[in-house]
C-alpha cells in the first residue's frame, strides 16, 4: 500500500506537472522552451520521490532541440503522468512496483532568490520585475507582499520640475532624506510557480509567475558585490554605459536611453514609454534587457549628485519615486 498522505502530494505534484505541460502546448515552441527547461527543477523532485521513468520523460521534454521532437516527448510525458495518477488511486500496489517517498520540499539552500528592481504595468495591474539571481534571467513577478511593504519614495523629476531641487532642500531640512528603499538592495526568496510568458518585440518574451511562500531574505545573507557596486557607483554619478546589474551576467544593466525614440526599445506596455517620455533630458539613464538586438527598459535611473540621492523611477505612470541610496 502507498501512505494515502504520500499518494496524495504525489498525484498533486504529478497533476502540476501536467498543466505545466499543457502550457508547453498551448504556447508554442518558440514561447516554450523557456519554460521547457524548468521541467528539470520538476525531474529532480519526482526522481527523489523515486519516479524514475517519468522524471527521464520529463528530462526528454526538457532537451528537446525542434518542435516535433518536443511535441513527441510532451505526449510520452502526459501519458505517464496520467497512468501514474491513476494507480496511486487504487488499493493495491501493482507487482513489481518499489515503494514511493513524498515529494520533498525546497530545503533553504533551493530556494528561488529574486532581486527585486522596479514596478511596471502588465495589462490592468502592476507587477515587480525582478533579477533571477539563481539563474541569468529577468522575470515578472505577482507583488508577493501587500502594497504597504516599506518603501521610500522621492519626488518625481519632470521636464516641468522646475523647482524640484528648492522644494527637495526644503524636505530635506524639514524633515531629512528617507532610508533607501527594498528596491536593489533586498532579495526575497520562495518558490517560483510559472504563471505565463508575454512577447517583448518581434523575438523576445518574458515569464510571468508567482513566489509562494514568499520571505525576505535575512539582513545576515550575503549581498551581491556587483549589485553593491552598482548602487555605489550610481549613488556618486559614477555609473558608465553596459554596468551589469547582478553578478549573473550583464543582460540586467545600465544604459541612456533616447527620450525621443521610444520605437527602438520593447516595451511590456505602452504607458512606460510615456512615462520615459517625462525624463529632463533626452538621454536618460535606464535599467534595461538586453537580449540579442532587443532592448527591454525596466525601470529610469537617476544618479546622485549635489548632496541629492540616487533615484529609482518605477516606468508606472502616477508611481513616486524610489530612493536608492543615501545622498553621495
């Protein structure tokens, strides 16, 4: 007999396993060979849990180099699925079958840690874009917090800002410059459940998911150097063009972006471009994805000088400012 708990996590990762292939399916090649090779992650799990022969079809989903290889394996991959469910239902246990351990969950070191970087407008809502720092890739992530998670924010400059430097000074003596916000500078940290993926232009596209059970990482972790050098070079106007992001490479980095040309970059929605639109000058510092000839703007930079801090300007039409460091 198999343990009834036991079967019963192991029909519930099985069933996820489908619909994940399901959405291989429903998403073509192309979108899905992203999403193909986090069947790995799923492999592993159920090869632990001592499903050997379908983690393998799994795998083959994963190395799949065409469409009708992919297409081929996906089906093998359902149909052991579904034949497995369905004798983890019945009473007696077939001949010859070894028994089965429960799926074990992410132990602390597996967790999925995720930069957060900036708010941007996905449909109707907004969503957090994030640096995958276990992996060298971007992603959208569902807030994972309620929206009264601390964050400090600035004032936003304008081509009509006229007089936002005297109104800051007068914040400043008033009532002093707020603590750097969580934006690239707290990971948080949980279990990435795929959700969608949306184009980016003509060849790019970019995944969309759920953390579930969603924490900060601990003030003692270890921060990323290159992510600490990033902040301190834009907290002194020291940043240059291509400065990586995070230490998983350079696709994540700065770049001045052409007010005026919103055409050459690819934009998740069309409100962002308006709101680049608003930078002073015609060239405006950037977080943005490079992928091939794709440049994705995330969020708008400002460095600091003059005593000012170093600015994070969410592509958010209405969204404040966020502070990104104390004043240099």
């Amino acid at each position: 007999m198999i343990e009834r708990e036991t079967a019963g996590a192991l029909d519930e990762q099985l069933h996820q396993v489908e619909e994940r292939l399901g959405r291989l399916l429903a998403s073509g090649w192309r979108q899905a060979r992203g999403e193909a090779a986090e069947l790995r992650a799923d492999a592993d799990a159920l090869a632990e849990a001592g499903l050997v022969e379908v983690a393998s079809r799994l795998v083959a989903v994963a190395e799949a180099q065409d469409a009708a290889t992919a297409l081929r394996t996906i089906a093998l991959a359902v149909n052991a699925c579904r034949l497995l469910r369905m004798r983890l239902g019945a009473d007696e246990v077939p001949a010859g079958w070894l028994p089965l351990a429960a799926p074990k969950g992410k132990s602390r070191a597996e967790l999925d840690r995720l930069l957060p970087v900036a708010r941007l407008r996905l449909a109707d809502h907004d969503v957090w874009a994030c640096a995958w720092a276990n992996r060298s890739q971007w992603l959208l992530l569902e807030p994972p917090f309620p929206d009264e998670a601390a964050e400090a924010v600035a004032p936003v400059e304008t081509t009509a800002g006229l007089f936002g430097r005297p109104r800051h000074q007068i914040g400043q003596a008033l009532g002093g410059t707020p603590e750097p916000s969580f934006w690239l500078r707290r990971r948080v940290t949980g279990s990435l459940r795929w959700l969608a993926r949306y184009p980016l232009g003509a060849d790019g596209e970019v995944a969309y998911c759920a953390l579930d059970d969603a924490a900060w990482e601990g003030e003692t972790d270890a921060p990323d150097q290159v992510t600490e050098g990033f902040r301190r070079a834009l907290s002194i106007d020291k940043v240059v063009e291509g400065y990586p992001l995070t230490s998983a490479g350079g696709n994540l980095c700065a770049r001045k972006l052409q007010r005026d040309d919103p055409a050459s970059y690819a934009w998740l929605d069309d409100t962002a471009a308006a709101v680049l639109a608003q930078a002073p000058d015609k060239q405006a510092w950037a977080i943005v994805w490079v992928a091939g000839g794709l440049i994705a703007p995330v969020a708008r930079i400002v460095p600091g000088q003059s005593g000012r801090p170093a600015r994070l300007i969410h592509l958010v039409p209405g969204a404040p400012a966020a502070i990104l460091s104390s004043p240099g």
